[in-house]
C-alpha cells in the first residue's frame, strides 16, 4: 500500500481550550491517510460539542464516549475501534508540525516492521518554561537525534507520548493498550524497548507540548514520582535482574529508600550503599548502610544508582569504568 492509513488516537477530558488547535493541526498535516479516534473521557466543559463540530465536516475525525474511565481505558476504546496500519497517539492540548505523518510513515515504511518512529518535541506555554523542563526537552531530544532513546530508559519516559508510530502488529506484540499501568506512556516506553523495536533516529521537529498548570501529567496521583519508580522496579526486575549476581541500592535519599522498600516487600536480598559519611553505618529499614567500596568486594554486582546529582552521577560512571563494568548491563541509572 502506497499510502497506509494512520489512526491517530486521542483521548481527552476537559480541554476545549485548546482542542481547536489540537485539530486544525492534524487537518493542515501534508499527509492526508489518517483517521482520528477522538475518545471523550466523560468531559464536563464544550470538549464535546468542539469535536462533534470538527467531525461534522471531517469524516476522518470520529468521536466515541469512553468505555471505562481514564487515558488508559480511553485510549483501549479508541485503538479497538482504529482501522490503520500505523498507530499514533495524540494530546488533546498539543500541536502537530505540518509535516509530522509524513515523516514519521516515511521512517516507518523505509525501515519496516521492528521499527519506532520518535520525533523532536518542544514544550510552550503562556507562562514560560521551567528549567526542569528545558532540562528534560534537551535530554530527550539528544536521545531522539541518535536514536539512542533506550540507552537511558530507567532514568525518564523515553518516548514521548505523543511523537511516536508503530506498525499495528508490532503495537499488538508490545501489548497494546492491555496492561493497568500508570503512567501508561512510561510502560508503553519499557515494552517498545522489551520487544526491542528499534528507535528511528530523528533530528526533525514533530511536536509542540503544551504545559499548563491542570494538565493530567501535572494534577493526576497517576504521575506522581512512586508510580514512576514502581514502573522502573517493575521492568528492572523482569528485564535485567540477575539472580545469580549481587544487587546493589546505591543512594540514601528518598528514591533509594523507596526503591529499598520495593525490594525488601518482594523479600529480595540487597546491598546498601552510599557516599554520604553521616549514613554510612547507619542502619534503614534493618539495612546498614555501607560505604561504596565494598562494591569491590563483590563478585559482578549489579547496581541501581539513584543519586540524582549530574556531577554525581558522572563520579559514579568513572568509578564503575575503573573495573569494567557498563552502563544498561552491570549498572542503571533510576533518576
């Protein structure tokens, strides 16, 4: 097929302040083989009547009521009812590049099935943006030029939620919209990399991402930081841990904690250690915590690393690549 169809998949709640750019966007895109399953997530503002409107003179543009409650069961209704060969999801507040499906299918259709085309994205905002967020805008970018989006995947959400294609019977292997696991574009992001579909490297803009205080990311319990360190545990676990190597918990703060709790309830053994000389002998949660350098006493441990500090966390790289060991495989960077 020369010019395979893309569902484009949105789920959206309470936006009618913005859900007009959102779609003339779609409908200024140079690529024009596109459906949109726009789901309502039981909407209580105009959202309705501004999508009932734009399908009225669209018939690519379809409005269904959501099946449950919330992005996850919304965006299960809209892709069970999606037609095309490439999905895609879209926010209801953002804003597409003209050319944003075109490159994406192209990528897709010049490296076939097994393939996850990614694009640049920008934040904007009436407010400004915040260093966090130019500091995670950079990050993920840099990753996205090379096509490296995995190599850090236990740090952050790798794969923007809404600068992503996949082939329908790759997304199918990857599980869909399946599992009940927030926040769902984090998850999706370790099950792309668990099937090992292999990133498009991109330097185009594709997407611009609006911030603004009531945006779900910023308001929902959903993303709040624990639910961000069950998903990497989680994956950690299933994907990487070895059990017949040593594990290490390097980091006393509030992530090393949290992540101590998680292995402590699945009854898994650990080391604890930390650089901070007012810790180190310190007993936590019936762990005493020791000093880095017992590492090397340890027959091929494998570490998680939460310490967040930048210059920190390259002290840390150095000192790993004193004796061999690598980052993805012998160490894992949680923050």
């Amino acid at each position: 097929m020369t010019h395979p169809k893309v569902s484009i998949l949105i789920p959206f709640k309470n936006t009618d302040a913005y859900l007009n750019e959102c779609l003339e966007s779609i409908l200024a895109q140079t690529y024009t083989n596109w459906e949109v399953l726009a789901i309502d997530d039981h909407s209580t503002d105009q959202s309705a009547r501004v999508v009932n409107d734009f399908a009225k003179k669209d018939q690519r543009i379809k409005m269904h009521p959501n099946l449950g409650n919330g992005i996850i069961e919304a965006l299960r209704t809209a892709y069970d009812i999606s037609t095309g060969m490439f999905i895609t999801r879209m926010d209801s507040d953002d804003i597409m590049t003209p050319n944003k499906l075109q490159l994406m299918v192209d990528s897709l259709k010049k490296n076939g099935e097994g393939h996850l085309a990614v694009g640049i994205v920008k934040y904007f905002s009436d407010r400004g943006i915040s260093n966090g967020y130019e500091r995670y805008e950079k990050w993920l970018n840099d990753l996205t030029q090379e096509g490296t989006n995995y190599s850090e995947i236990y740090k952050e959400c790798v794969i923007p939620s809404p600068a992503w294609m996949v082939y329908r019977p790759d997304f199918d292997a990857c599980g869909a919209f399946i599992p009940d696991r927030y926040p769902e574009d984090y998850d999706l992001a370790f099950r792309f990399y668990e099937k090992q579909l292999k990133c498009i490297a991109n330097d185009q803009l594709t997407h611009y991402w609006r911030d603004y205080d009531t945006r779900t990311s910023r308001t929902s319990e959903h993303y709040a930081q624990n639910y961000f360190l069950d998903i990497k545990l989680h994956y950690f676990l299933k994907l990487e841990y070895n059990l017949d190597r040593p594990l290490i918990v390097w980091g006393a703060g509030a992530k090393g904690k949290e992540i101590a709790k998680g292995l402590l309830e699945r009854s898994l053994p650990f080391y604890w250690v930390c650089d901070n000389p007012n810790k180190i002998g310190k007993v936590i949660y019936g762990k005493e915590m020791l000093h880095f350098d017992s590492l090397k006493t340890l027959k091929a441990p494998q570490s998680i690393i939460t310490v967040a500090n930048a210059e920190a966390q390259q002290t840390i790289r150095t000192y790993f690549d004193g004796f061999g060991q690598k980052s993805m495989l012998d160490y894992f960077f949680f923050c």
